[in-house]
C-alpha cells in the first residue's frame, strides 16, 4: 500500500522540511505542533552546505539566504583575540552553494512555516498524540484534544526530548555531556564577517557568527553549571562573570550587551537510537533519533537530511518497511560519523590534555566525509 496520508509529530526544523518535501511528492501532509503559537523563535543557527541544499530541495533557500550572512571561512583565535588561524571549510552542499550561512533561527523557521502553510499542509497546533494504535495497514492515532486520525505512516520529529520516542517503544533517552552553553543574540560589529572561535581561555571556548545584517550569535561553552540555571533567562551577569578573560571582538560583544539581553542557558545533551528508528509505520528522525554538540555545527543539517531522504524513501514507490529499511541503512552511518566526532571533540575540549587531540584535524575530516551525498 502506498504511503499518502501523512502525521508529522513536531514543528521544528525537521518537521518542517519533511512536511514540505512530502507534500511536493503528492503525499497528503498533516502536522501536528504542541505550542499554541507556531513561528521561529530562539537564537542564532549556524546552517553548514548540506543543511542549504536540503532547504534549497524544499524551495526556501532563497528566502532564507535573504537575510542569512553566508561565509566560507573561520577564524582560530586566542583568547585575548589574536589570530592563530583561518581555515576554509568544505561546501558540503556543492561548489555552488556557500559552505556555511550564519541565521537568525526565527528567520529561519518562519521562512519554513510560511511554506507549509502555502503548500497546503494542514497544521494543528496546541496538541499531540496521545496514543498509537497500528495496524498492517495504517496507524490510528488519539490526539491530546480529543480527537483522532488515520494515517498511513506517523513521523517523531519532537526533538531530542520526544515523547514519539517513547510511544514506539524505544527507551534510548539523552544524556548529559558534560559541558554546557551560554547563547544570546548581540548587535554584529562591523568587522564581523565569519564565524570565529577564541581558544584557550578560562572556559572550554567562546564564539560567534553573523546571523543577519546587523545582528549576530554568540556563545560560551563551560561546564554545568547549577541545573536551576537552565532556560531562556539566565542571569546576564553570570555570563559576564563566566565570560571574563575573552577579549578582542567577543569581549566587546560582551561588554555592550544590554541588561535587558535575553540569556539562553542549557547543559549539552546527545542521543543515538542505535537500532531502528521505525516501528512499524511509525518512524522519529532528526534529534528524536540523534543529536550531538555543535562542535562541528552539523546539528540542523543532520535533522533536514534526514526530512529529504526520508520523504524521497517513502513515496517511491516501494513497500514501507522496504523504505524505512533503506532510509536507515543510508542515515544511520552517516549520522554515526557525526555524532561520534562531536562526542570526541567535546571530550577533548573538557581534557585537553588527552594524548593525540587534534580538534581541527577532525572537524576537517567530518566535513570533508559530509561533502559526499546523504
């Protein structure tokens, strides 16, 4: 039986890609949001070569580009700002897209929800699935609200968090990598023109990228701290306090953030599914099934390959489990790879004194392997 009549569990990035690639391949697309409000929120995103030539696949990329600073290169710095380093990275999504594009995440989301609303998706927004019931055939699925549906396959892509996740019977559950990041959004300084990472300070590494004409996205990455900390208003004069002994241009981004800056604070989680994300006609992707630190910034990219194969996988024409089967013999190894690096380059941030740490050795490695198609 083929697959036509579509649940899309989650509104985010993934959710959002997959809902617009399935419906361009002729599928009846249903999304289902657990916000009563849906538009882009949040901090800046890096968005690498293979994360624009899936957005470019779902007809937003020129949109997003828009607004988005793109660059090819990053800078290496010490913490007091001097340059230790400027590197090209690869264009993981071909010579003609640029290898990376700084954003502002709002701008992005809303870009994608202004594009499933126009592709004739149906969203449904302040509920989720309550309950699953599956069939050889299709799935019957109980909503929050009351109310209920059929479908022919029901996709988790509710985050890392995902209560999908739990549904279909996976018990795989996130776990804490032990460093943490402070993030806000700052005006962009005039000399800004790439993503810059400052090594060697008191912290394991601060940063920032342009994300729009005039604003861009800074961090830090420490180790946990107090758990209480933990959302989108943290204490600006911890970060001051956390983020003292950076200079150059990320100490004056601090210096001149307003005392009203939102300060988002989270403690840094992964997760790999390592087995099948499908069971049944139910399938989770993106970071229900995997999510890693943004040490090589390839968490969006992960998440919307995932959308575009999957998509292209199930309205193909071949029997469902055939699909997911394939879908996972081409996902699984390649979101590995990813995951696996960024775990090392976060254990070789937290001890830098291990034998043979070479963090840009591997972060070249994994965007070189990433330039291969997904």
């Amino acid at each position: 039986m083929p697959v036509h009549k579509v649940l899309v569990v989650g509104g985010g990035i993934t959710g959002s890609v997959l809902s617009l690639a399935l419906a361009q391949r002729g599928a009846e697309v249903e999304l289902a949001e657990i916000s009563p409000q849906w538009f882009g929120v949040g901090h800046g995103i890096t968005v690498q070569g293979n994360a624009l030539k899936a957005l470019r696949s779902v007809g937003v990329l020129d949109r997003v580009l828009a607004r988005a600073v793109p660059f090819d290169v990053m800078r290496l710095r010490r913490a007091d700002g001097g340059l230790l380093a400027e590197l090209r990275t690869p264009h993981t999504g071909g010579a003609e897209l640029p290898s990376t594009a700084g954003a502002l995440r709002s701008d992005l989301q809303d870009a994608l929800c202004d594009a499933v609303h126009a592709q004739g998706v149906r969203v449904r927004l302040a509920l989720s699935v309550a309950k699953l019931e599956q069939s050889p055939d299709h799935v019957d699925v109980a909503f929050t609200d009351g109310t209920s549906g059929r479908y022919d396959l029901v996709v988790g892509a509710d985050g890392i968090n995902s209560r999908m996740r739990q549904l279909i019977g996976i018990t795989t559950r996130p776990r804490p990598v032990g460093m943490s990041i402070f993030r806000v959004v700052a005006r962009r300084p005039p000399e800004m023109d790439c993503a810059e990472v400052y090594y060697g300070g008191p912290r394991y590494k601060a940063g920032y990228s342009p994300i729009s004409p005039d604003q861009c996205y800074a961090y830090l990455l420490d180790e946990n701290l107090d758990a209480s900390l933990i959302g989108p208003r943290a204490p600006l004069s911890l970060l001051r306090e956390r983020g003292a002994g950076y200079g150059g241009t990320w100490g004056r981004i601090l210096a001149s953030l307003p005392q009203d800056t939102p300060v988002d604070y989270r403690w840094i989680e992964a997760i790999l599914v390592d087995e099948p994300w499908h069971r049944g006609r139910t399938v989770i992707i993106g970071d229900a099934a995997h999510a890693c630190p943004p040490l090589i910034a390839q968490g969006a990219a992960m998440c919307a390959e995932d959308a575009v194969v999957l998509a292209e996988l199930v309205t193909g024409g071949a029997p469902l489990d055939k699909a997911l089967d394939a879908f996972m013999a081409r996902r699984l190894p390649r979101v590995r790879v990813v995951l696996e690096n960024s775990l090392r380059l976060a254990d070789w941030e937290i001890h830098p004194e291990t034998p043979g740490a070479d963090p840009g050795r591997i972060m070249s490695e994994t965007l070189d392997y990433l330039t291969a198609a997904a």
